[in-house]
C-alpha cells in the first residue's frame, strides 16, 4: 500500500508540475503577444469637404494619431446611363495638416453597382477609381509632409456578399496587380474594408485578394428592425460572428465607432435616420421616453423633421464601455503583431462626446 501511495503522489506531483508549467507557458505567450504588439492610431474622416478645426487637429495632435482615413468619393449605379459612376466627390481647397499624417484615400462601393456591372467593365472601373483618386489629390493642393509625392495605399470599402464576391474580386486584384503599378517600379498597397459578417461566413463571401483589410467593429445588428436595442454596437451580439477571426487568413486591422444617431420608425416600418438631432430637444410635450427609445405621441415639426404621432425613434449611441468592451472581445482573437486601430470618426460634435482619457484608454486596450 505504500508502495501504490507513493506512485500516486509521484503521479500527482508530475502531473501538477505539467498543469503548472503548461500555465506559466500560456500565460508568458499571451503577456509576449500583448507587450509585443504594436498599435498605430488612426481616424476615419467621413464628410464630403475636407475642412478641420482647431479642436479636432488637436485632438489628433493629442491622441497621436499618424494616419487618416478619408472618404475621397463614392461609387454608386446610375440607371440612365445604366454605369457606374462617382458620387460625393471630396472638396478640400487649401487643405492643411500641421501634424506628420498620413493620409489614406478611401472609396465607398455600392454592392449594387458591383452587382449590375457588366464582368467585362470592371477592369475599366478600376482604372477610372485610381485616375479620380489621382485627380482629388492633385486638384486640392493639399499641404502635409507624409505620402506627399505618391498615393502609398488606397481603401476600398465595399460590403459585398456571397452573389458578388467574384466581379468585387476582380475588382480589387486589378487594382492591386495592374492600375497601381506604373510600370516603373512605384505600386501602392489595395486594401479593403470587412463586416463582421463577412468573418462569420467566410466560407460563402470568400477573402479578397488584398494584402490587408480592415475588420469594421459596428452596424452589426439589423438596423430596420424595430425589434434591435442598438444596431451599432453590442458586444453580446458581436461575438456571434467572431468565431473564425482567430484563423481568418489575412491581417486585419480594426475600426470601432464614435457616433450615434436615431433610426426613425412609422407604423413600425423603418423611415430612415434622423442625424444631429439633440436629445435635450426632445420633451413630454410629444414625446415619451422609454430606455432608449421616444414615443412621438402628437405632430410635431422638429428641426425640419416631420414626425407624426405614433412614430417610434430609437436612440443609438456608442457607449465608451461598449466600446472597451467589444475591443476586448475582438483582442481576444486577433492575432497581428502589428495593429492600425482606427475610430470612426473625426467630427467635433462627436469627439465632445467622449473624453480624451477615454479615446487613450479604448487604443490602449488594443495592445
């Protein structure tokens, strides 16, 4: 009996030494990949004039931030000329930046243009995307000291489906393998915008042939439905579709919001957003509030929005412990070394919102 008791508690002390030395393993792997990872700040700037104040370049100076995404125009489907055609092209007269930031063009894609587009013009859209992103550049003037002489990469920003993915792919392997290189020897990177569920059913919507994306953290739930607390951001309803993040076969950098609107219903139908739109203007007078959400309860004409009694309007935010929250969720799985962690986006109105601890703590949380 002694015998069998000392080879258990030879048996026990060795398997206790393994659990121990298999947990101070995971836990120095895990402290490397966080101490080892390396976070660089961005924003996204999603407006049609290209115009900073003083308090947002200094919320960039603060903040550190080295790159800005902006939206240079989009691409939408024009049914006259039955082609695609630029939209909302960016102004930005005398554009300046006084900090040293590199600035990232962003053109917006309609799935339904890449979906009615003929196969055979793609390869024409591609060179027509690349010529006008050129041409915004060259025609502003813009002043900064980064990328000043060449475009070094261009986004495209396409939330493209399983029906698509063939003729979207094309797109983005022409513009990486032949319109952005010159043939001399200069070529910019192509890099391309994920939705969450484009993770989640990987499978069905394929991964585009680009040398990075850019995993979009938000507008996760259905936003038309009356039934959704918050389309925006909810961790809970996030983690749902991170399962194959971990293994998804290109890096990814990430975006996560600071915005908010209200989605607007009548008769429990989706009637569209309602945008700048303060809650103090919101009283009992017509309105009862119920958690997040305004029941109009007379006609009311409300800063040029006719609202009727009974429309229903959901208040959507991006609340700061939301933010950690599904920052730490998405931490978990990524596995980059090296990280662009940009937040959606630069506007006075929304950066008064949130503090500048706040801003530092959610890019911290990505380390």
């Amino acid at each position: 009996m002694m015998s069998g008791r000392n080879s258990y508690t030879r048996f026990y002390n060795i398997a206790y030494k393994l659990i121990l030395f298999q947990t101070v393993l995971l836990f120095i792997s895990c402290t490397t990949k966080k101490a080892g990872r390396v976070v660089e700040r961005s924003f996204y700037y999603w407006k049609s004039v290209l115009k900073l104040s003083a308090f947002e370049e200094q919320r960039l100076h603060d903040l550190h931030i080295t790159t800005l995404y902006v939206k240079f125009f989009d691409v939408g489907w024009d049914e006259t000329t039955n082609a695609a055609v630029p939209m909302a092209k960016l102004q930005a007269p005398h554009f300046k930046l006084q900090n040293d930031i590199a600035i990232v063009p962003v053109v917006f894609i309609t799935n339904e243009c890449i979906q009615k587009i003929d196969s055979a013009a793609v390869g024409g859209l591609a060179a027509k995307i690349y010529s006008l992103t050129k041409e915004i550049r060259n025609a502003n003037n813009w002043q900064y000291t980064k990328h000043l002489d060449g475009i070094n990469e261009i986004q495209i920003d396409c939330d493209w489906t399983a029906a698509t993915k063939n003729k979207y792919f094309k797109l983005l392997k022409i513009l990486s393998e032949q319109v952005c290189n010159d043939g001399g020897g200069y070529t910019c990177t192509i890099s391309c915008t994920i939705r969450l569920h484009q993770i989640k059913y990987l499978l069905k919507t394929g991964v585009p042939p680009v040398k990075k994306g850019l995993l979009m953290c938000y507008n996760m739930g259905n936003l038309k439905d009356p039934a959704t607390k918050n389309s925006i951001l909810e961790t809970e309803e996030l983690k749902k579709y991170l399962g194959n993040l971990a293994s998804y076969p290109l890096p990814l950098d990430v975006a996560l919001p600071l915005f908010d609107w209200k989605v607007l219903f009548r008769n429990n139908i989706y009637s569209g957003l309602v945008e700048n739109l303060p809650d103090a203007v919101f009283n009992n007078a017509f309105a009862l509030q119920k958690e997040n959400r305004w029941e109009i309860v007379k006609d009311t004409l409300l800063q040029g929005y006719d609202l009727k009694k009974g429309d229903m309007i959901r208040n959507e935010k991006s609340d700061y412990h939301e933010v950690l929250s599904a920052a730490g969720e998405i931490n978990k799985q990524l596995q980059n070394t090296a990280l662009r962690v940009s937040l959606y986006h630069l506007d006075s109105l929304i950066l008064n919102k949130y503090s500048l601890n706040e801003m530092e703590a959610i890019y911290n949380s990505m380390h």
